[in-house]
C-alpha cells in the first residue's frame, strides 16, 4: 500500500529496488516520491529526497527543518502507462539512481549514511515489489 515505509540501515552497496506502474490521478500527472529518512514523523530529516513527474527529477534534502538547494535533472526514461523499475545504489560518495536499468543521476550525502533508518515511497503508484539488497 501507499504510502509505503520500511526500516531500513544503510551502507555502501546497499540497493533499494523498487517495481510498480504509475496510476493517473484525476486532472493531474502522476508523481513518484522516494525519501531515505531519520525518522517516520513528518518532521524528520530526510537524507535524500526523489520526485519523479512530468519527465523531471526532482532532489533534494531536508535537515533542521529546512529544505537544501534542491537540484533538477530531465529525464525520458519512464513512460507513463507503462511499468518501471527504479534502483537506489549506496555509493561512498552518493545515492546513483537507476530508471529501468539506465543510471539517471547521484546524488551527493547531505547527511551520514548511519543516521538513516527509514525508507519512504509515496505518490500516484501502485508498487508491485519493494526489494532491499
């Protein structure tokens, strides 16, 4: 269901993988929200944050009650209508995202990698596999 949460404890080489279709929301197009988190309360930071809609990518994090310099990037890999798998690598550096096995982007830490322990997915998707490797 969505919203999703799952615990979880970050390392390098660490992957999210997650599988689903994009449903279509009433007069509006569908969104994809990924947050590695602290916390599951609302006001928690968040480590990394990924918005997928309209083709563009949205990231960002948000720490002290504050949102960063959020950071935007085009991207065609997905069709709406379709399915599509996206991965999530823990890389020493940053967050390497994969959409339908072509990397998309890293996203540099903004917060270590231990303070971590939640995963959040959320929008206009039905998920049909979370996997963590």
């Amino acid at each position: 269901p969505i919203p999703y949460y799952q615990s979880v404890s970050l390392s390098v080489g660490y992957m999210v993988k997650t599988k689903g279709n994009f449903q279509f929301p009433c007069g509006g197009n569908p969104e994809l929200v990924v947050e590695f988190c602290t916390g599951i309360e609302e006001d928690s930071d968040i480590a990394f944050h990924f918005r997928l809609y309209n083709s563009m990518v949205v990231m960002n994090s948000f720490q002290d009650g504050k949102w960063q310099e959020e950071k935007r990037v085009s991207s065609d890999n997905f069709v709406l209508g379709h399915s599509f798998e996206l991965r999530f690598l823990v890389l020493e550096n940053g967050y390497q995202v994969f959409l339908n096995n072509k990397s998309i982007l890293i996203f540099a830490h903004c917060l270590p990698l231990q303070s971590v322990k939640m995963l959040k997915v959320r929008g206009d998707v039905v998920l049909t596999s979370v996997d963590t490797l």
